[in-house]
C-alpha cells in the first residue's frame, strides 16, 4: 500500500481476523494473555509490553511516518517524556527551537531543573546559530514546525545537513502534530524521531488524549521498548481502536482544514481589528494579532461557532488565547520575545461550513471594538 489516502483506510485492516472478514479491525481488551507452554509466547504477553489494538495502531503509525518503529502511548507530553526518558541523562545537552508547546517548554524547565539535563535554545532562521550551540554534550535537537503559537517554519533538512555533518549522531527530533504526515515526513527529510500529540489532528475529533513516537531507525528501538515497558505510559486498547478509526479519514479532514483555513486567512488579512495574521501555508493553524482597540474578552464572548477552549487539531473549530492558556508558565518577557502578546488569538479551524466560520470571526471581531 503505497499511497498515503490507501494506507490511512486500509493499513490497520486485513491485518488479523481473517478467520471473521471483519472490516473493522477488532478491540481487544484483554491484559494478560495466555502463554502455549513453558518459554513460548503468542507474541503478547502483558498490556504494559504489548497488546493487540495497540500492536496494530503502532503498525500504522510507523508506516505512516515512515519509521521502523512506533509507540502509542497515553498524550503528547507522555511521547515528549518517553524520547528524553529514553535518550538523555543527567549532564548531557539539547538545542529546541525557542517556539513551543506550553508543555513541552515547561517539561524542559523541569528536565534542567530536577534533572541537569541543560538546553538552550535557537530561534529557527539560521542554521549556523544552530550549529554554534552545539557543545560536546549534545545529544539532541528538538524542532518544533510550524512552531505553536506563531507558525515560525524551520527548514528540517537544511538543519539535519548541518547538524550531521558537525557530528553524525547527534538526534534530531521533530513534534509533527500541526502539519502531519500528510503535510511534512520529518523522517523522509533527514530527522531520527518524529512526536505527535495525536490529541490533535491524528486524533481529530476532541475525544482521545494520545501521543505517538516514531523512530526512523532500529538502532534504538531496543532502548525505547525497554523505557516504555518499565514505566509502562501505553495507550489503552480503546483509545488505540479510536485513533485507528480517526487515521482512517485523516487525508481528508487535513485538506479541508487547509480549505477553511485559507479562506479565513484570506478574510483576516483585510479586516478591521486584525493587526497581522499568521499561517504557514497549508494545515487549519492560524494566529492573528487583534488591534489594541478591540477587547480579546468581548471577541471570545461573542463566538457563537468557534468555542473558546484549549486544544486544536480537532473537526469542532475552536479559539485559544496562548497567553493566558497554552503559554502561561513562560514569563511575560519570555512571551514577549516570542510575539505571544496579550492581543495574539490562536484559531484552529475545523471542518465546519466555511462561510459560517467567517462570518462568525467577523461578527464577533466587529462586536469586540472598544469594548
Ligand atoms: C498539545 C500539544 C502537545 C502535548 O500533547 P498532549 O496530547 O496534550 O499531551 C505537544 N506538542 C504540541 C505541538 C501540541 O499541540
């Protein structure tokens, strides 16, 4: 199965059960699993280890980011945890790009904090401010693209061609959760690790909290599966059986997000009250700046399509103001030297009819002037 359309409808099919013909591949609860005899295995043994739903999950998830290996495990930050789990020890050091998740920017306080594990950090324009920060201690780098909130966009290849010639081994991870396979294959472009929150578009539908880990190469499967089995933050079978149903329309909920989100762009970019609106060309990501003169309250308070919540990725469109949800444990200098200003609105725009969602962003920006 080549194409991508095919391998997210069908990859997980056809896989077992033939004795049924099932189309939908089945949901398996079960924990423990019986063993033929002394020193032989069915191939399961334990759930934390291994378990059939998730088994056929984490097939479809490497085949789709192209890796030898996938995890599916139980968020975003728990595939976050599960790289530097396995990866890094106290002492050694990474380079992030400076945009990021709130999470993933307060996990790695945490990491030099409790742990010793230093970072600094590059702002995603030139390799060469990359390439400077690099010590004999690094082991990794960390990109983020499009970054979260303000759609910076880091050429992946231009920094896995700089980096592997500095040193070879030095990792290179990519969080894929804004663009997805559909859009961006870090591994097809040099990367080692690729990290989802599939909470969000994999997922799609604001219902399953899950992350995934997929590893380019078998060098280092053996250290992922031994850290993943002993603290054992799995996916559970229904939550996998969820996104595997999710992945199936995955093509097709990323183009019409892409649609939607162009035309909103389009009617943002001219509008009165919207100083700057950031996207980064395709995916239903945007960020826009509100004039001063307009009340962020007064615009959230009167949306009557987009919901005020804090996520993204899913069919429902929702409106987050990263400041004060996803960016408040950065400091408000730290936010300002990112562009994350009181005033910045992060849309995700989901599958809804698109002149709905345009009229309900005009409406509500209109209704928020000097308020
Ligand atoms: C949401 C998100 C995460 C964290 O994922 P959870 O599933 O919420 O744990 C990590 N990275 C990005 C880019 C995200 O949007």
């Amino acid at each position: 199965m080549s194409n991508i359309e095919t391998q997210l409808v069908q990859g997980a099919n056809r896989t077992e059960d033939d004795r049924t013909g099932a189309i939908s591949p089945s949901l398996n609860f079960s924990t423990a699993f019986r063993h033929p005899g002394l020193g032989e295995s069915t191939g399961f043994d334990y759930a934390r280890v291994s378990a059939p739903t998730r088994a056929l999950l984490e097939t479809q998830l490497a085949q789709l980011e192209t890796g030898q290996k996938a995890y599916a495990v139980s968020s975003g930050m728990s595939a976050i945890q599960l790289v530097f789990q396995t990866l890094l020890q106290t002492g050694e050091h990474f380079i992030t790009s400076d945009d990021l998740y709130g999470g993933t920017f307060r996990y790695f306080g945490q990491l030099r904090d409790h742990y010793q594990i230093a970072y600094d950090t590059w702002n995603g324009a030139k390799v060469v401010d990359l390439v400077a920060q690099i010590t004999p201690k690094t082991k990794l780098i960390w990109l983020e693209t499009p970054s979260n909130p303000t759609m910076k966009v880091i050429d992946i290849q231009a920094v896995v061609a700089a980096v592997k010639a500095v040193r070879a081994d030095i990792l290179i991870a990519v969080d894929n959760t804004f663009l997805t396979p559909i859009y961006q294959q870090p591994l097809v472009d040099g990367a080692d690790i690729v990290v989802h929150s599939a909470t969000k578009y994999l997922g799609g539908h604001n219902d399953i909290l899950a992350g995934a880990v997929v590893l380019k190469n078998q060098q280092y499967v053996s250290a992922f599966d031994d850290a993943l089995i002993t603290t054992g933050q799995v996916l559970a079978p229904f939550d996998s059986w969820l996104l595997i149903r999710s992945l199936k329309t995955l093509h097709v909920r990323m183009k019409t997000h892409t649609a939607n989100a162009q035309a909103v762009v389009q009617v943002l970019t001219d509008l009165p009250g919207v100083d700057r609106v950031l996207y980064p060309g395709v995916g239903g990501m945007i960020s826009f700046y509100l004039n001063a003169a307009y009340s962020v309250d007064a615009f959230l308070r009167h949306l009557t399509v987009f919901s005020f919540a804090e996520s993204l990725g899913g069919v429902e469109s929702l409106i987050t103001v990263p400041a004060v949800q996803t960016h408040h444990d950065m400091t408000a200098a730290q936010r300002e030297a990112l562009g994350i200003t009181d005033q910045l609105i992060r849309v995700s725009v989901g599958l809804e009819n698109t002149v709905d969602l345009i009229a309900d962003l005009k409406q509500a920006i209109a209704a928020s002037r000097g308020e």
